[in-house]
C-alpha cells in the first residue's frame, strides 16, 4: 500500500471481497488517467447524437487539467488528485480543487 493510501474492501456481486487502495496519484499513474478519462467519456455518450460524439472527441485532447494532472491538482494548494487501485491497476480517480466564486 501507497505511504499515504486507505485500503477499503468492497463486496461484489459474487459476495466475494475486493481490495481497493484510495491513494494520491503519482506522476506515473497520469498516462491511465488520461486512458481512463477518455474511455469514460467516449463510454458516457455512447448512445449520444453523432454531432455530440464530435464533440466530445473535440473535447478530449482539450482537457487542460488532464495534461499534466501533478501540476493542476496534486502540486496545487487545496487541491488533490485520489485515484482508485485494484491489484497495483489504477482503476479510477477523482479530481478535487476548490470552487472559486464568479464576481
């Protein structure tokens, strides 16, 4: 487990335990992120209008924060990037920063 990780066990379906780590991304786990991030996308509008799946792969390579996950969420203050580990794979991750008020 990561030096600063949580493990959490998760039934499933099978009532079978699974382990999942929750821990801080690591610069190397940014490339399955942007994988992750993408596929999630692409899978969120599978049954979308074509111009809105367009869209969406427009939408991708534009994704600012995903270009460099370290400097944009774990590097920034109040800010952090937890991801999601099942047997050493990251599976999943979540970004948190704080909202900032519109004037």
């Amino acid at each position: 487990m990561a030096e600063n990780g949580h493990v959490l066990s998760c039934p499933r379906p099978s009532d079978e335990a699974i382990k999942v780590e929750v821990r801080n991304a690591q610069p190397e786990d940014e490339d399955q992120l942007r994988t992750l991030f993408e596929n999630g996308m692409h899978d969120a509008h599978v049954d979308a209008p074509d111009f809105l799946k367009q869209a969406v792969s427009r939408y991708i390579p534009m994704a600012v924060d995903f270009s460099n996950i370290t400097n944009n969420y774990v590097q920034k203050s109040r800010s952090a990037y937890l991801v999601a580990v099942i047997e050493r794979e990251v599976v999943g991750g979540v970004g948190l920063h704080p909202v900032e008020a519109f004037h």
